[in-house]
C-alpha cells in the first residue's frame, strides 16, 4: 500500500491518460490508456462518490466532510475509507498530486 504523502489540504488529480464513463447502474467505469493495454477499472458505491468529489477538485478534507454530512458512520470510519481509496488509486496511477 502507497504510504500517506498528502494531507487534508491535498487536492488530487485525475490522470490525464484516462477516461471514465457512469453506467446505469451509478458505477464509474475507468479506462485507462487507450492502447492495446488498456484496463478497466469498475468502481461502485460510496467510492463513485469520492471519484467524483476528486474531480469537482475538492481537497482529503472537504472529500471527508462531504461524506461525512451525508452518511452517519463517523467521521473516523469515513476518513479511513477515504484515505484507503486514495492510497489504491494512487497506486493505480489513475490520481496524482
């Protein structure tokens, strides 16, 4: 797993080799390259969420308070997820700093 180098005050961005499509179902299907290697990402649930507040250009604190206001886990509980998430996709090469 990626070690944490960003802060609250980071605001990701997606990477620019890629493209992502909403299905009917609310998943986001993400492409990345598109050449012979391209892969394919299907991300579902609250983490559709967070892709998109990534491209609305909102920083780890304004990702973790949007969720927060909405859903009633916790604010603890919703930064893990969202900091796991972020850590994939970073790995994934799909978001940069």
């Amino acid at each position: 797993m990626a070690s944490k180098n960003y802060t609250d005050d980071t605001v990701f961005k997606k990477s620019e080799e890629i493209v992502d499509r909403k299905n009917n179902n609310e998943n986001i299907i993400v492409l990345m390259k598109m050449d012979d290697s391209s892969s394919f990402y299907k991300i579902k649930g609250v983490a559709t969420e967070v892709w998109e507040l990534i491209g609305e250009g909102k920083n780890v604190k304004n990702i973790v308070a949007d969720l927060d206001a909405k859903y009633s886990v916790g604010d603890v509980k919703i930064r893990k997820d969202v900091e796991n998430f972020l850590d994939e996709l970073l790995e994934m090469d799909v978001i940069s700093i």
